[in-house]
C-alpha cells in the first residue's frame, strides 16, 4: 500500500465518488499515479486501488484552503462530484478552480448544464461530445497504459491458461445492458459460431433493473445450446482486466449509444482487430478497414456481415491487430493523455 500523500502538498484533486466500476473509474485508477509523479495529485473516493495516491473525505474537509500553489484545482467527471467541488469553493471556503471532464454525447439535463456553467474550464473526450457543451472545451482523447495492454507473446498459450477452447476467441467487454448493446453481441455470435469454431466471452455484469435483460440473454444461449460457447465470465477489477484482451482475436463494440468508450483502444492496445458501432469516440479511434471495421449503431445485419467476414479472415485479422497495436502505441498512449491534462492543470493553478 502506498504511503498517503500530505494533503497540504496536493495541487490538483481527481475525485471518483462512484463505487462500482465504471471507465470513469478506470480512468481515474490509470491516470492519478501515472500524473503523480509529475504533479502533486490525489484522489478522493471509497473504493480504489491502493497504489492510488488519495486521501481520505476527513482530510479533504479539514485539509487548508489554499494550496501550495495558492488555488487548488478540483478536477470532476460526474455530476456529484461537480456538485462537491461547489460546496467546498463556496460553503467551507477552499481555494479551487473547478474543472468538468464531460464524455456525455447527449443535451445535458437542465442541472447538468447549471453545474457545468459553474466549471472554471471544460474537458471533453472527443470532437463530438464538445459539440454537446454550450462553452469552449478541450478536446483530450483518453490514452492507454501501452505496457499493461499490449499482445502477448503467444496468444494461444494464453488463451489456454484462461481455460478457453481452440479457435478464435471473440470478445465483448463492459456493463451489460441494452444501451451498451450485449443483446446485439450475443445475437451475432448465436449466428456466426453456429457454422464456424469460436469462444465468445462476455466481460462485465448487469445491475440494478438491467439484470432480467442478462437473465434473458442466458436463456437464449442455454436454448440455442451454445451456453459452453457463448460464456458470462461476470466482472474483474481494472488491474485485471489485461489477460482477458490478450486472449481475443476479436473485439466486438456493440454500443447503441456511448460517452466515450475505453474498450476499443483497450483491445487495439492488445493487438485485437475492433468491430465498433459509430457511436461515442469510436470513430475517432477505430481506422475502418484498417484496425477493424465501423459499423451502423443497432444494425444487427451489419455486425454479423463484419463479424463473419474477420472470423473467415485470418490474414486480415492479423494485419489488422498489427495495425492496431501500432495505432494506440503512436496516438493513444497514457503519458499523452496525462501531460495534456497536466498542462490544462497547470495553467489553471497561474491563472
């Protein structure tokens, strides 16, 4: 466990108040220590890692106004956290420059858009989500750790240390629910295994009022009998998730709608070809034709066409995984991400 740092000597503030995983979540979890060592940074949040730099809700309530730079800055990605960066500026009086990172491709709710017109300076992940902010906003694309997901030395090897059959393995990873469109991966993959040799694994879990729609997706696989074939391997941590990229052939991105979407470049980082719908960054991070293929949203048609035509396609598939491994390498990379947030962060602390 990494020692906690002094709140006195922190800069910036990148809190995560939601306890389950999320990929603002994993955001957070790879880049607060990657920037702590350029920047004094902490987060503050009830579930992460403990090699986070982070303090504790105590702390952050008790710690000074000011920081050793004069104002703090107090870098939010939801709602609440917006909401708690308010409260500390103006009701206990702490110094801060409050800055929103919005990954939200969709009008903002009428308090939504009263909490961003309170941000000193606007994020946004993508081209298209600054489009949907009413103020001026930097465009910073997410980066990837390109040492923790990169191709392993023999993909089939790993493929049977996780207990996976011969044959291509096909992915998809996330929360499981309609938005994220698992019914759709599910239904091409019910078509494309049924007449070809195949392992698709599904990563992630459904909460809430979304968990009859992953009974329902069950169902259908046990009756179809493809239940050894069409697996729910349930949710692993941020730092876990790594092997599970290696062992892909193919990635699948089925969203009807996304923020962002960190998957893709996950799996691309991997050396795994992307099959994505246009939908959230996608577009932005998947060359169509070059490190996989861009699709229609909630076209079912098109994903087994996509689907079917990399699977009967080795050759392709692996020049698209080189491509792909490349792509992130060149212009996705973690430390682009970190040093452009740390530049934003640095002029908000001179202002």
């Amino acid at each position: 466990m990494s020692k906690a740092p002094d709140p006195s000597e922190i800069d910036v503030l990148a809190p995560n108040f939601k306890r389950r995983l999320s990929g603002v979540t994993a955001t957070v979890v790879r880049l607060v220590p990657l920037q702590a060592q350029t920047i004094p940074i902490a987060s503050i949040a009830p579930a992460l890692p403990a090699h986070v730099p982070q303090i504790s809700t105590p702390a952050l309530l008790t710690m000074s106004r000011r920081g050793p730079s004069g104002a703090r800055v107090w870098h939010a990605r939801r709602n609440t956290e917006m909401l708690a960066g308010l409260v500390l500026k103006h009701l206990l009086r702490k110094r801060l420059k409050l800055l929103f990172t919005s990954a939200s491709q969709r009008r903002h709710t009428g308090y939504s858009k009263w909490l961003i017109g309170q941000m000193d300076r606007l994020i946004a992940t993508s081209r298209r989500t600054a489009e949907y902010l009413d103020r001026p906003a930097d465009v910073v694309l997410h980066g990837i750790d390109i040492d923790a997901f990169q191709p392993p030395p023999d993909r089939a090897v790993h493929q049977r240390a996780l207990g996976l059959a011969e044959g291509p393995v096909i992915g998809c990873f996330g929360r499981i629910r309609a938005q994220k469109g698992t019914d759709l991966f599910v239904d091409t993959m019910l078509s494309c295994l049924k007449d070809r040799p195949g392992t698709a694994i599904i990563l992630g879990r459904a909460t809430g009022k979304h968990q009859d729609f992953e009974r329902d997706l069950r169902a259908r696989v046990a009756q179809a009998g493809m239940d050894t074939r069409i697996r729910f391997l349930g949710e692993v941590g941020v730092d876990q998730i790594a092997p599970y990229y290696q062992a892909l052939d193919l990635f699948i991105a089925p969203q009807r709608w996304e923020g962002f979407g960190l998957t893709p470049l996950e799996a691309m980082a991997c050396g795994v070809p992307v099959i994505a719908t246009r939908v959230g960054a996608f577009d932005e991070l998947v060359r169509d034709g070059e490190t996989g293929a861009l699709i229609p949203a909630d076209d079912l048609s098109s994903m087994i066409a996509a689907t079917r035509a990399l699977l009967d396609d080795l050759p392709s598939r692996e020049a698209m995984g080189q491509a792909a491994r490349a792509h992130i390498a060149r212009d996705f990379s973690l430390e682009r991400e970190a040093e452009a947030l740390i530049a934003i962060y640095r002029e908000m602390l001179c202002q």
